[in-house]
C-alpha cells in the first residue's frame, strides 16, 4: 500500500510540474510587444498661409502589415531624426491626419506607429515647406483708354492652385514694383478678371496679392504697365518776363516737330503786347495760361497764342497781381501777389469761382496729396520776409495748416511719391537760399542743401545754386527716393554764368536752363539726361522765366 500511495503522489507531481511548464512556456509566445511596422509615402502640402503656420492633410500609405499597430501618432519636429511634439493620433488603418489650421510651423511631421506596449522606434518623416505666398499666374493686362496719363481696360488671371482657403484678389497700382501702391480694388475668389474704369490715373505697375483664409499675403503678383500712347513733346512755350518797366513780356514758341519758331507768340496772334513781368506760364489742356504781374492780368489763350480770356483781378481799387499758376481737375489755382491770396479758375467758364486768403506775397504754387501748398514768401514787406507754406484742403477750399520753412519761400516743385520740395530765397545776404522738402505724410520739413533753382524728373530733383551776386554755381542731382546727393556737378556748363530757370522735359528727360544776360536776350541750354550739351539757342526775349512743354500722346 505505500508503495502504490508513493507512485501516485510521483505521477501528480509530474503532471503539475509539467502543466506548469507548458503554462510558461505559451505566456512567453503570447506576450505584446512595441510594433516594428513604418508607414510609407507621407505627403503634405501647407494649407495655412499665415507665415510662421501650417495646417492641412498629411497623408501616408499603411504598412503591408499591421499585425500588432493599434494606431498611429503624428508628431512635429524640427528634426527628422527626433519625434517631436505630438500633434494627434488615429486608429489602425487610418491612412491620413488633418494637421490644425494654425499650427507652429516646424522643419518636419513624423509619424509613428504605436501598440499598448508603446511605439516604434523607427518612424516615416517628411519635410515640411510654409506656405506663406501663393500667387496668381498668367496676369495680362492692355489699356484701353487713349488719354495720356490714364489708363483703363480688362485685368486677367490665372487662379492660385490651391485646394480651399481662397478668399480673393487685391489689386493695386504702384509707381515702384516692389512695394505695393495704392490700393485700387478687392475681388472674390471667383473671379479672375477686372475691369479697371477708363480714366484711372496711370502708374507704373499693377499689382495682385491673394487672400487666403482671410489674410492677405504678403508677396504679390506685378506688371509692369505702358500707357496706350507713348508721349512725345510736341512744343516748347518759354516765358520771358521782359526788363523791368519796359512792358516787353514775351513768348517764345518752338514747335518741336515741324522746326517752326514764333519769336513773340502772343504779339504774333494778337498785333499786342503781352504785358509787364510775366512771371508764370502754364499749359493745361487746350489752353495756355500765363501770369502778367505787373500787368494784373491773367491772360488764358489758345494753343497758337490767340487771347481767349484775361482776368484782372482786384479788391475795390486795389490789383491782386497774378503770380503761380498750378492745375488740378478742371481747375486753375492763381495766386494773388498783392491780394495775399489764392484764386480758383474753372477752366470751362474761364471765371474766378473762389478767392482764398493765404500768408503774405504768395508766390509759387503745387498740388500733392489732394492739397494745395502755396509759398507765401512776404517779399513785398522786405526785408519782414515771411516763412510759411500755406496748406489748402482741395475739397474744402479752406487753409488746414501753415508750415514754417526758411524765410522767403517762393519756389514749389512736387516728387512722384507726393512729397513737396520748397526754395526759400532767404535775405540775399547772411541767409542763403535753402532747398528744403516737406514730408507728405507728417509735414516735417528737412533742409536738403542750397539751391535757388530745381525741376524734378522721375526719381531725379536736379538743383542749382547760383548764389546772388556772384557768377560761380552749383549743380547738383539729388535722389527723391532717399534724399541723397547723387551727384554734386551734374552736367557741365560752359556759359552759363548766370542761370535764371530750370526744367525738365517730362517726356525725354532733356534739361532746358536759361542764362540770364542784363544787357542782351536770354541764351537757352539744352541737355540730355545724361549732362551732355545738345543744343543752345537765343529766347529772343529778356530774363527767361521757364519753359512749358506742349505733351501730347503720339
């Protein structure tokens, strides 16, 4: 009996002891490990165009086997051998995340696989470009509009190749084509095409950013723009304001195509003299306007000199005396030398429709900015000179501000970008003249150098500084863009000892400047942009004002 009783507890034993073992054995085989298994083919494209963000589908393709992945995690990094930030995860058999609009922008997405036990160390990666521009393609545009200095007609382009986030276009127009101008209109995202008005002021480029999820990108789209005619001078008008008291005012008249000169204009179609000290000339439209000071009058021609209006302006019994001539929309703006005042000409009716008073013995005007700058120079109080540039708000009529400048304003010129430039004579003494510009945007005045003749060109302000009294000038080419000195001796001058005006064609850049002769009629030199003498020729009349240009389209 014991031996049977000892075999049995052996055979259990056995049996426990191999159950045991086999239990350890199947735990082993059974046991979860972190999955091997790496996705393939990420690709991503940013949907997201605020700069420094990204958002958008990032998809990849599944793994032959996913035996062991119970899903997949998306992470963000600035390295592609490091996991990063995690981002999201989804399921097994999820082939693709939707990365959050609005999501730090970093160098790469990781994805990696992941199980109970953890993930995989190894990982797919894929470089991740910012989209911050996208942009319009194909832009075409031709004007339509034959006016010289307008433009008009159809934008067309081609829309950005993005899948959703498009809001639309802005377009604009610029003088320079790196920098966005001003802003001429907003389009949805449907469209691909505007039609700019005829008579839109012409610019240099036009311009078209998108605007992506409600945000505008920064890079654009630009064209360079040709007007429908290119313009060519046709003919000079140049002012001589004749000797003092000798009521001997004239026009000398230079048509540019034909070779034909009038030496006296106005006394060629009149049989009449035009007056005493004309001061100031002006072609605007179909017609001529030239400021007669001593004369008090305003005498408005014809393109052939004939005398269509004079306006002899007076308060009771007193001359207001003609000065500066500027034209804006349909008006001529007068100002009044002895009536401390500024008259607004409409240029149908030939008639004063307004007077504004403006500081002492104004002289010169401009226009920039929807404004009117006038030079009151306070001359006729010497030496009391005044120092303010009168600042008129075109759409009211009325003087917003005064801005204080070196004594004896009298000479205004304006620079494409709307900042205005102001020669002030100063005492003729201890004060020399002074070249100054007025900021558009803040008034602030800044002396540039000394001058006491300027024209403006493009980006170019060309000025000279003949000091009074002496024979030695200065020429000298400044940058409107920066303000700088570009050149300090321009262009060569042989014989000119005493230079009296200063301009500029605005069609060839040719540089016209008078030298004034006491005792004899006045000589003109011509340049070219570059300073080379081209030409010189006699005005035929004294103390040579300046010259206008007659400007049409070819």
């Amino acid at each position: 009996m014991k031996k049977l009783h000892y075999l049995v507890l052996l055979g259990l034993c056995l049996v426990f002891s191999f159950t045991s073992c086999s239990d350890d054995d199947d735990d082993d085989d059974k046991k979860v490990l972190s999955p091997t298994a790496v996705v393939t083919n990420l690709s991503f494209t940013d949907t997201d165009y605020e700069e420094g963000k990204i958002g958008g589908k990032l998809q990849w393709s599944l793994p032959s086997d996913e035996s062991g992945v119970t899903g997949y995690v998306v992470y963000i990094s600035s390295s592609n051998t490091q996991k990063g930030t995690e981002v999201g995860s989804v399921a097994v058999g999820v082939d693709q995340y939707e990365i959050p609009a609005g999501t730090d922008y970093q160098a790469f997405l990781n994805v990696v696989s992941k199980n109970s036990e953890g993930e995989a160390t190894t990982f797919a990666t894929i470089a991740v470009k910012d989209n911050t521009s996208p942009v319009i393609m194909g832009l075409s545009f031709v004007d339509t509009d034959n006016s010289y200095q307008k433009i008009g007609g159809t934008v067309t382009w081609v829309a950005p190749e993005v899948e959703n986030g498009l809001n639309g276009y802005v377009l604009y127009l610029s003088d320079k084509k790196d920098e966005k101008g001003s802003k001429l209109v907003e389009v949805g995202s449907e469209e691909t095409f505007y039609t700019i008005p005829a008579g839109t002021d012409f610019k240099a480029y036009l311009q078209i950013a998108v605007v992506m999820n409600d945000i505008e990108a920064r890079d654009f789209v630009s064209l360079s723009l040709k007007d429908l005619y290119e313009t060519e001078t046709l003919a000079l008008y140049i002012l001589n304001r004749g000797n003092y008291g000798a009521n001997n005012a004239t026009i000398f008249y230079q048509n540019l195509i034909s070779g034909n000169v009038v030496n006296d204009l106005y006394k060629t179609a009149n049989n009449s003299a035009l007056g005493e000290s004309a001061e100031n000339i002006l072609v605007y439209g179909s017609k001529v306007y030239v400021a007669v000071t001593f004369s008090n009058r305003l005498a408005i021609l014809d393109l052939q000199g004939k005398l269509l209006e004079t306006i002899e302006p007076k308060d009771g019994e007193n001359t207001l005396n003609p000065r500066g001539l500027v034209a804006e929309n349909g008006k001529v703006y007068v100002s009044y030398y002895y009536g401390h005042s500024v008259a607004v000409i409409d240029t149908l009716s030939l008639k004063e429709e307004k007077r504004i008073k403006v500081g002492r013995y104004p002289e010169q005007v401009a226009v920039a900015n929807d404004k009117l700058y006038v030079a009151n120079s306070g001359g006729g109080d010497a030496p009391d000179y005044g120092n303010t540039v009168s600042v008129i708000d075109l759409n009211t009529l009325n003087v917003e501000k005064e801005i204080e400048v070196v004594i004896n304003p009298t000479r205004l010129k304006v620079d494409k970008e709307g900042h205005v430039y102001v020669i002030s004579m100063g005492n003729y003494g201890n004060i020399e003249s002074t070249l100054q510009r007025i900021d558009k945007t803040t008034s602030r005045v800044t002396t540039m150098g000394n001058a006491n003749l300027m024209s403006i060109f493009e980006d170019k302000l060309y000025a000279i500084h003949a000091p009074y009294g002496t024979t030695s000038s200065a020429f000298t080419l400044y940058s409107t863009t920066t303000g700088n000195v570009v050149n300090n001796n321009f262009l060569a001058t042989p014989g000119i000892t005493n230079p009296n005006s200063l301009d500029v064609d605005p069609s060839s850049g040719q540089i016209y400047i008078s030298n004034y002769d006491y005792n004899a009629t006045s000589t003109m030199y011509v340049f070219d942009a570059d300073g080379k003498q081209e030409r010189s020729f006699d005005t035929e009349g004294y103390d040579t004002q300046g010259v206008t240009f007659l400007v049409h389209p070819k």
